[in-house]
C-alpha cells in the first residue's frame, strides 16, 4: 500500500524529535553537577551529537517543506501543521527554527484566507503575532494588522454561527447578531495590544458590547489596559456612562481591577465616583472588597462616606475586613467607618455579623483587634448620638495622601506586621496607632457636630502626652 505523500518525511521528524528531546533530557542542568576530564568529554559528546541532530531535523524539515510546496492546498495545509506541530515541540522557547516557524505559518495563513477559513487563520496568526510580541524576529512586522483585519472578517462569521445552533440567548444576557463579539474587546482579553490600538482607532470599534453589554473600555479597565484606549474613548462620552448588565460602568471596573492610574484616567475624564450599580454597591465597597487602598483613600478625600451602605447589605469595612485588607480596614476606620454595625454575611437572611466578627470568621485576628478597639471610640460607633443620619453626608474634599501598597492583604492565619510603612505613625494610642499620619492635617470632611468631638478628642489625646 502507498504511504501518504511526505510520510517518510513526517514519520523521520518525528523520530529526531524524540532523539532531540532525550539528549536534551541528558544536558539537563538539573542533574547533579560534575567535574574532571571525563565528565568534560561527555559533554563535549552530548553538545556535538545535539548539533548534528539539529542538523539532521533542519534537512528532513526542508525536505517535508518543498514536497508541500509541491502538492494541492489539502495536502499542503495538512503538511503544514503537522511540520509546525513538530517544529513548536522541538524550538521550544530556543529560538533555533524561529524563521521557519514564520514562514510556516505564514503559508498556512494564506491558505486558509484564501479559503476564508478565517478562525483557522485568526488561530495561525495569533501564533505569528506571539512570536513578534516577545521580540523573536522581525520577519513578520505586519501580523498585528493582519490579526485585526482577520478578527474583524471572523465577526460576522460568528454571529452566522450562533444563528445557525439556534442558541436562544435571554435577558439579561443580550446579544448582537452582527457582532456578538466584538474584535476589540476579544483583543484587549487576548492580550494582544499593538491590535487594540489599531482596532480602537476606529469609532465603529469602540461601539462593540459583548453579551454582559460590556463595552471596550469597560473591559480595558476590569484588565487594567485602560491607556490603549486613551485618548480614542475621550471622543465618545458615552463610553464613560454606558452601564452593563448588572448596572455597572467602566469606573466600577478599574476600581476592581485595583489599578489606581487607569482608575484616575477615568475619573479625569468624568466618571462618576457615587454611582451605584443595579445591587446598591457602590464603587467604594468595591474597590475596598478588592484591597484597592489607595482608590479607597481617593475616594475617602473625595468625600465618600466610608458608610454608604445604603440597603444595610454590608459595608466597605465589612468588605474590607473579610479578605483580610489591613490597610484598607484602617482608611475607612480613620474615617468614621462604623466598626460595630451588625449586617448580613454573604446574603444568608438572619445572619447579621459586626466586621470584627467578619475578620475573625476569615482568620484576621489582627484585624478583628483593631476593629473591636475602634469600636469604643464615637466616630466609629454607629448607636453614638453624633453619627445621627444627619450627619453622615460628607461635604467636602481633600487631597489624597499617598498608601504605600507593599501589604493590602492578609493571609489566612497571617498576624499582621505592625512594622509596614502607610504612612502612619505608630504610637501607644488607638487614633495615631491606626489613622494616616497626616489626617488631622486636612479639614476634616465630617461636618462640624463630628468634626468638634474628634478634634476635642485628639487634643485631649495630645495633652496626656
């Protein structure tokens, strides 16, 4: 019976594959080292039967390359892959057959553009793409464009595909059938940058949402990308407003994300700091559910108050204290954040827990000391007269001072190092222990009832000293 065309060819380079692989196994500098003439010599022995391998598999690969040039598309495509398969395993990250593995895969890409397989050629291109983003070569200056080019053709052809399996997609989830996912958006999760600032030069581009309403800036701040699309999206207003499915906007985003620069690009642009999404949940409890202290402390200086909990669902400090966010706990207690409010846990109906008991529940023991000693003091007391609802509307803002971020987040069973630099003089009272050093600087944001019985407080601190 006839073999296949090129077989002898593929079934010998897979053969020195193996060969290559072992001897490699062999020059392991994971084995024990050794030393003296011998121990020289096999290496030597190992190093030239590796070079003459590599030459052997170098010749065949050629060999299997020109019967593909030879031969119709299907069997071209076929030998294609199975060289580049081949070729992967044994380059490896080595970079020895880098400019074939371009030329592969370029040949590949073009035959499958030429049949409009345009998933297939997305798929060989994002390779080809992997290979310039790291530096490898030079050979293929254009593959960004040509991915985003690719990605745009594959779009339309998916929206078909979703037509064709008949997939009844409901609300709240919602769907384009032109574009169900739109190519910049697949970019920015993709990781591929030099694509997204070609794409997203396109206005068209940026009007993309994916199947949670998502649109581009949404999901460049939930990755922290936010900058490949600055300036384009200060050109269309409503990127910044535009809210998902569950309510949410791209600031709500950032503020998970934690990135505090992209975080300020969207507040510089307009973004909305006291929005709310469609649970309540305000961009405060989620930048400090996320340990993102310095947006917590922004937002603080802003005027924020650290208890806007406004359906008693939880709290910022609940938040904060359940993922062990020391330094984040320690902002909002510095604050007036109420450290002893009983609220529901984790949305279990009858189960009310103060953040103390949060911390405790999460093993925070250091956390759940220093809630439980702020608790006693009337800024933090939620039943003390001052913290009437009168009261709790911040009305003015600050400049934020700087957190250093070296420890947001505890451990479980972790004790936390009291040594950590935020900015925060350490002392023997509670106040100077666990607020900013330079708060008392600022005017302070609650108005004046509050604001007179915390300063009675510290200058009665300051006289015992």
């Amino acid at each position: 019976m006839d073999l296949p065309v090129g077989c002898n060819s593929f079934a010998r380079l897979c053969e020195l594959r193996v060969i290559l692989e072992e001897l490699r196994n062999q020059q392991s500098p994971s084995l024990p080292p050794s030393g003296g003439r011998e121990a020289i010599s096999i290496e030597c022995g190992l190093r030239y039967t590796v070079s003459q391998t590599v030459k052997a598999f170098q010749k065949t690969l050629d060999q299997l390359l020109t019967i593909a040039e030879n031969e119709n598309p299907a069997n071209e495509k076929l030998i294609y892959r199975e060289a580049i398969e081949v070729i992967e395993a044994v380059d490896g990250d080595r970079g020895e057959f880098l400019m074939i593995r371009c030329n592969v895969l370029s040949r590949l890409i073009s035959l499958y553009e030429e049949e409009e397989n345009w998933g297939a050629a997305e798929w060989q291109l994002q390779k080809l793409n992997s290979i310039r983003r790291h530096g490898r070569t030079d050979a293929v200056a254009d593959a960004s464009s040509k991915l985003a080019e690719c990605s745009q053709k594959l779009t339309a052809k998916l929206g078909q595909v979703l037509s064709d399996i008949n997939i009844a997609i409901e609300n709240p989830l919602q769907v384009d059938p032109d574009t169900p996912f739109p190519p910049l958006l697949r970019a920015l999760w993709a990781g591929y940058d030099e694509v997204t600032r070609i794409l997203c030069k396109k206005p068209a581009a940026l009007e993309g949402r994916d199947m949670l309403r998502q649109n581009a800036l949404m999901v460049a701040a939930a990755i922290g990308k936010v900058h490949l699309l600055d300036p384009a999206f200060r050109r269309n207003p409503s990127l910044l407003t535009d809210r998902d499915v569950l309510h949410r906007h791209a600031l709500f985003h950032a503020a998970h994300n934690g990135d505090y620069e992209a975080f300020m690009t969207l507040v510089r642009a307009g973004a909305n700091l006291t929005d709310r999404d469609a649970s309540g949940r305000s961009i405060l409890r989620i930048a400090a559910a996320s340990g993102a202290a310095r947006i917590v402390e922004y937002l603080l200086m802003q005027g924020v108050s650290p208890n806007d909990d406004i359906l008693r669902d939880s709290s910022a400090l609940h938040d904060a204290a359940s993922r062990g966010s020391w330094t984040v706990c320690r902002l909002l207690l510095s604050k007036g954040a109420f450290a002893n409010d009983r609220l529901p846990v984790d949305g279990v109906p009858g189960c009310y827990k103060t953040p103390s008991e949060v911390a405790k529940h999460n093993n925070f023991p250091d956390i759940a000391s220093m809630i439980e000693e702020a608790a006693s003091h009337p800024m933090n007391d939620s039943a003390h007269p001052i913290n009437d609802i009168g009261h709790q509307e911040y009305g003015q803002a600050h400049d934020p001072h700087h957190v250093d971020e070296t420890q947001l987040t505890h451990t479980a069973s972790a004790t936390h190092n009291h040594d950590e630099n935020a900015n925060a003089p350490i002392d023997g009272d509670w106040l100077y222990e666990f607020i900013p050093g330079d708060f008392f600087n600022h005017p302070h944001a609650i108005p004046s009832p509050l604001n007179a019985s915390v300063n009675a407080l510290v200058q009665d601190v300051e006289g015992q000293e």
